[in-house]
C-alpha cells in the first residue's frame, strides 16, 4: 500500500510541481478584508487563509503572510470588514490583491465602491452581498513546533454587525448558493464556486 501513497515531511520539500498542502485543505473560504490606517487611507485585500472559529461571540479570522498593510492597519485602528466574495465579484477581487503601494487604494483599483459601516468607521465594499463588521480581538504572530516565529499573522476579529442582502434570505433562511461564493483552491489560479447542486443534508445522530 504504501507505493500507492506520496509521502513527504514538508521541511524536506514535496518534490512535486506544486505545494499540495494548501489544494488539500481547500476549497477555502476567501477573507476579502477592508481597513484603512489611521490616517484614513483605505485599503482592500483578499487572503486565502480565513475562517470563522465561534459561534458566540462570533469570531472570524485571516491570516497574512507577511505583516501587511491590512494587518498593519488592523493593528492601528483596531477594526477591520470582511466581504464576501463572489462569482461575479471575482475579478474585481483578484484585481484588489494587486502588489501595490500603502497608499494606493484598492477599491478605486478594482471599481469598487467603499460603503460606510454602522458600527466601526473602516468601510465595506457596497457591491458585496454580505459584510461582517469587525473588531479585533487578537493579532498572533505563528510559530512552528520547536517555537520558532515565522513572518506570519494571525489576526481575530469580533463580528459586531452584520449585512445581508434581503434578496439571499429566504423564509428567513440564508441561502448560501444564492450569493455564488468563491473558494479559493490549491493551483496557482484555481478557485471553486458554489452552486445548489453542491448541496446536501446530514443531520446530527441524536
């Protein structure tokens, strides 16, 4: 059996063409972030890494490569947004992951407009279906097994309102494959999407 197996200890490398790890734990929700610094300058990112982690209170997070503007902003102000991202928003979201400078604003760069929060002062992107406004709670440098930081942040935010198209909620509901969410994959440019023919129904053994 073990021929039919690709092993790999990921210090050593994978010896493949591609990193599978992230096609593996995938397809991801995207972590389409606003914020802006102190000064106001606004700036709008996409991260593949991003989940929620709690119910109450709800508690979402991303995670960045790098101390980036975004985390560099949350970090200053204390709030940032997310957005959802979809299928007929995808390439104004690709565009706003653009390598640009601190003050270059992404939602001019991607034809997007900022629409304001009701709670926190940093904006959402009004032609997203849904926004989360949040609040941080913690900004946590990783670090490996042996203890060692790597140049990677984690930061959790409190969802402290919520915006929902009326249109996605049906008898109350929300209908997930209505907003057409994008996931991110594992290729250098793949991504899923998420239609009503994805979907089925467990429920949980009593």
């Amino acid at each position: 059996m073990q021929d039919d197996t690709h092993f790999y200890e990921p210090r050593l490398g994978h010896s493949l063409p591609h990193d599978p790890f992230n096609a593996i734990v995938g397809p991801r929700p995207i972590g389409w972030i606003s914020s802006h610094d102190a000064h106001g300058v606004l700036n709008l990112a996409p991260y593949s890494f991003f989940n929620a982690f709690n119910y109450t209170p709800p508690l979402v997070g991303f995670s960045s490569i790098g101390d980036k503007d975004t985390v560099r902003n949350a970090r200053q102000t204390g709030e940032f947004a997310w957005n959802l991202a979809t299928r007929p928003l995808a390439e104004a979201m690709n565009a706003s992951c653009a390598s640009v400078p601190p003050e270059v604003n992404e939602f001019e760069l991607a034809g997007l407009t900022p629409a304001a929060s009701r709670v926190i002062s940093v904006p959402r992107v009004a032609e997203s279906p849904v926004s989360f406004e949040c609040r941080v709670t913690q900004i946590i440098q990783l670090q490996g097994a042996d203890g060692t930081p790597v140049d990677t942040w984690l930061t959790l935010g409190e969802v402290v309102a919520v915006h929902i198209r009326k249109a996605l909620l049906k008898d109350g509901v929300y209908d997930t494959a209505a907003a057409q969410p994008i996931l991110r994959g594992g290729g250098p440019a793949d991504y899923f999407s998420i239609g009503p023919e994805q979907l089925f129904r467990m429920f949980r053994p009593r």
